[in-house]
C-alpha cells in the first residue's frame, strides 16, 4: 500500500521524534521536579510530596485557586451557552441585519493581543465604575472564550446534514423541537470540546485577568506570574503539576463524553 | 426549500445574546479605547479626561468629541522608546517565525508520511501541549534554562561547556520560549496542506526522473505554500503582541510592544497614551490579518 516515495524515511523519523521530545520534555520534567525534596530547585533531594503540603498550607495561593476554579467554572458555562447560540444563529440563521459585524466580532478576540482585551475591558469598567473583582474577571473571560466555543460549534454544526432537521420538521416537529431533539444530541461533542477549551483558557490567562481584576482578588495564573518573576521556587513546580492533572482530567473525561455521544462513531476533534 | 425559511427564524434569535453581549463587552469597550487614546492625560483617579459625562446627555457628548487631540499618537511617532518596541516587535515575530518554519516544516511532513491509523494519533499528541498551561510551560523552561538548572547541568556533565552559561534574560531564551509555545500553530496548517497532498504527484516526479530532494523542492514544497503562509501568520500576528513571553524570558533590555503598553498602563499610569499605542498596535495587524482572512476564504472556496 505504502509507495516507494510515501515511506517513513529516517530523517522523517528523527524529526517527529525530536519534535516529540521538544514538546514534551519540558512538562515531563517540571512534574518530575515537583516531588523533589529538596529546597533548591535544581539539586535532586529524593522523592517527596512536601510542596504539596507547602500548597495546601498556603493562604493565599489557595484562595486564589480557588477564585481560578470559579472563575473559571462559570466564564466557561456562559461562554459555552452564549457561543452555542452564536453558532447556531450563524450557521442556521443564514442572513440577518448585521451578521457580519457580528461574526467580525466574534472573530476578533482570537486574533487580537491580550494586552488590548484586556486594557478595552478595563476601561470600560472603569466607566461604569464597576468593583473589579470576581465578576469582572468573568466577565471578561466570557467574552474572550466565547468566541473559541462559536468556532468549535460553528465547524460541528456546518458539517451537519441539514435534511436531518428538514424530515424532523416534516414529520411535525416546530423549529425549535428539531433543533432540541436532533441537532442538539448531534452538536454535543462540540458543544462538550468547547466547554473545556473555555474552561481551560480562562484557567490559564495572566494578561486579561490582570487587568480586570482589582486588588486582593487574584487568580492562580496572577499569583504564579509574580512568583516566577520574583524567582523559581519548588513550590510552583508542585501547584503547576496539579494545574496539569486536573486539565488532564478534563481533557479525558470530554473526550469520553464526545465518544459516548457521538452517534456516528466519528469522535470529534478536540480543537 | 421552504423548511429551510421556517427554520431561519428561531436561529436568528438565537443570535440576540451572544450579539449583545459582544456589542456591550468587545465593540463599547473599544470605543473607548479609542477615544482615551484621543483625549489628554491628567494626573488623576482615573488617570485620563473622562470620556463622556453621559449625565449631560448628546450636547457633551458632541462636546467631547471636539476636544479630542492626536497629541497622543503624535508621541508614540516621536517618542524612541515606542518606534523602538515597535520595531523589536517586528523583527521578534520575524525571526520567530522563521524559526518555527524551519522546525514546524519537517515534524508536520514527517506527521504526514505516518500511517494512516498513526496520524490522528500524532496530531493528538501536538494539540495536547497546546491544552496545557500556557504560563506552566513558560514556566517549565525557567527551570530548565536556570544559571543552575538541567541545560547547564547536562552541559557541564557533558563537558560542552566549561562554566555554566547564561540562558535565562536572554534573547536565546525568548526564542526557545516563543518557538516552544507557538509550535503546534505552526504544525496543524502544514500538517493539514502536506497530508492532502496527492502521492502519485511524488511518484510521477520520481519516474521523470527528480531526486527526492527535487522532488521535494519542486512538487511539495510549492504545493504546500497555502499552509506554510497559513501557519506562518497564524504565528507571526499573536507573536506581535506577546507579552508573557519576553517579560519572564528575555533581558531587562529593549521591550516588546506589549510590554511598553502595559508598563505604560500600570507603572507610569499614562493611559491616553497606553491607548494610544495599543490602537496603533492594532493597525499594524490589520494587513497581516486581512492576508490570513483572504488565504482562508481562498482554502474553503478549493475545498467546497
């Protein structure tokens, strides 16, 4: 099957290989690191979970986890509500007043600088005089992951049969029945894949969340950034290996999710 | 088909929040960036002319406007410190993508030449990094490229190097940063152009006589340029903006624009300015991103 010019050459090997190494050698790593005894990052001191207590002893460093967590939790849920909307009135809604604008709109914050998201949103806060905290930093990662949830749907939804509504329609569902009971299971995987990746940027942002947010009211990825700029401490490779697990845990339990519901055995893409 | 018409509806609705919602939190949001970039600074909480006394209704508005001056992006065009950043953006995002290229291009053409049943799994283990923590793997190389950390560890154990070398604050680190983190943007479009490429093409140039190496420069590099232009803004247009990136691995020396923007916002709290110069930042991406539109629109209408 495989012809003479398709074959795996050596060179193509080493550099998939390479390519592997450089992309995960860092994180492998970082966890190893992270049970590592001894106060000084670098000098091996033996096996140990003792900057995973200095963790859970920290104050600070949990409450602002913690604030992650929601933050993260609820920017992710409307985001997936208002996104899945968004596609569907893109996809669906074919032409309406303003359409382009409003996919311009949306298209936008994949593409802009933080930076500017981040300072946009801060000025408008600053003139509706807002308390900066919890919601404003929600608010913000809303509009930002949004934006990821309408691409995911968009895609999952434009490659779907449209007869299939059509004969739901005829057999004498309205137009929302339809949409509930036949595209709706249909678009779950996407729906579930755009939930995480909100999830998991709103997770990961230091630049938006730094401007929106006011003070003593961080995110983990606030806390981390000054820790790392003020030096490495041990204590940081512990709560990044956490920050790792739990993203790995939604990643495998969305991607089982997207295989149980997906119909035709087809698993969806996980971007 | 009339179904069609009847369903249009419903889905329109559909729109109204999510439209709302980017109307009140992208377009309101940067119209005042806009207008703060166009107004005067003042030593003040908050540190800037207030936009509009919405109190007074349209006649301060209109007000407003007039007062507006373009003192602000005046300074940016006179002022080193901004030419500067703007140029050092340029040439970081330049050089960076050159260097994913040349890396991106042989791992997405090797993903591409795997078994069939291979490949998905392979573009799995490219995106995953890409869900990870953005900030842990930045951070992940701190460690690494540390005065003591395992680079010059394993340099020394090697006797490569003598003394252990200075990596971290340097400008090597924010490439090997910057290059680390924007990888698998650089390998999913050229993976997705070099996997669709034809191999009786390969074969047809093999029989007429080219080398592997001709073939490759002569068929499937030409025929893989959308994906190369594709990965290649969809690297060079974020990169412009980085700010993490060269703040916790490169030197104190010259800045990035992000960076000057947000020591601009926070340290010197000179807002006009900062807004300023992030409209500016903006204009400067507008012909790089109409480009990568124009490329996407072109891919879908050849795959419809």
């Amino acid at each position: 099957m495989a012809s003479k010019v398709n074959r795996l050459s050596r060179f193509n090997i080493t550099a998939l290989a390479l390519g592997m190494a450089f992309l995960y050698l860092p994180i492998v790593i970082l966890v190893i690191y992270s049970f590592n005894a001894s106060r000084l990052v670098t000098v091996w001191g033996g096996w140990s979970l003792r900057w995973y207590y200095e963790f859970f002893n920290d104050r600070a460093m949990l409450d602002a986890a913690w604030m992650s967590l929601r933050v993260a939790a609820l920017s992710a849920t409307v985001a997936t509500l208002l996104g899945t909307l968004a596609a569907v009135g893109l996809v669906r809604g074919e032409r309406f007043r303003g359409r382009a604008l409003f996919s311009g709109m949306l298209y936008a914050p994949l593409v802009m600088p933080e930076v500017i998201s981040g300072l946009s949103l801060l000025l408008l806060f600053v003139a509706l005089n807002a308390e900066r905290g919890f919601w404003t930093v929600t608010i913000a990662h809303t509009t930002l992951t949004m934006c990821f949830v309408t691409v995911v749907v968009q895609s999952r939804l434009a490659s779907l049969d449209r007869s299939l509504e059509e004969a739901a329609m005829d057999l004498g569902c309205d137009p929302v029945q339809a949409f509930l009971r036949v595209t709706l299971p249909l678009i779950v995987p996407a729906i579930v894949a755009g939930w995480m990746l909100a999830f998991t940027l709103s997770l990961d942002d230091v630049v938006i969340a730094s401007f929106t947010t006011g003070p003593g009211s961080a995110t983990l990825p606030i806390r981390i950034y000054s820790e790392v700029r003020l030096g490495v401490k041990p204590e940081i490779n512990a709560i990044c290996t956490m920050v790792i697990a739990l993203i790995a845990v939604v990643i495998v339990i969305a991607s089982l999710a997207s295989k149980l519901s997906s119909s035709e055995g087809k698993s969806a893409a996980p971007l | 088909m009339s179904a069609r018409r009847i369903f249009a509806q419903p889905a329109r609705y559909a729109a109204i929040a999510p439209y709302l919602w980017m109307v009140l939190f992208f377009l309101v949001p940067f119209g005042f960036v806009l207008k703060i970039g166009l107004s005067q600074t003042a030593i003040a909480q908050p540190p800037y002319v207030p936009v509009f006394d919405f109190t007074e209704g349209w006649t301060a508005i209109k007000e407003a406007f007039g007062q507006l001056s373009f003192d602000n992006f005046r300074l940016l065009t006179s002022d080193s410190l901004y030419i500067s950043s703007y140029l050092r953006s340029l040439v970081v995002a330049v050089t960076s993508t050159l260097i994913l290229l040349l890396i991106g291009y042989p791992i997405a053409y090797g993903m591409a030449r795997l078994p069939q049943r291979w490949q998905p799994i392979a573009m799995m283990l490219v995106i995953v990094p890409f869900w990870t923590s953005f900030l842990i793997r930045i951070y992940a190389w701190v460690n690494i490229l540390q005065h003591d950390g395992l680079l010059n560890q394993v340099l020394l154990a090697l006797h490569l190097v003598s003394a252990p070398v200075v990596w971290l604050s340097t400008d090597t680190a924010m490439y090997i940063g910057i290059v680390y983190s924007y990888l698998p943007f650089m390998i999913l479009p050229l993976y997705a152009t070099l996997s669709k490429l034809d191999a009786s093409l390969l074969e047809a140039a093999a029989d007429l006589g080219a080398s592997p190496l001709q073939a490759f420069w002569l068929v499937t590099f030409p025929l893989s340029l959308p994906g190369v232009c594709a990965g290649a803004l969809l690297c060079f247009i974020p990169i412009i903006g980085e700010f993490v990136i060269p703040d916790l691995l490169a030197g104190s020396g010259s800045m990035m624009i992000g960076q000057t923007l947000w020591l601009e916002f926070f340290t010197n709290k000179d807002w006009p300015v900062a807004a300023a110069a992030a409209v500016a930042l903006l204009v400067l991406l507008v012909p790089p991103l109409l480009l990568y539109d124009r490329l996407q629109r072109r891919t879908l209408a050849e795959g419809a």
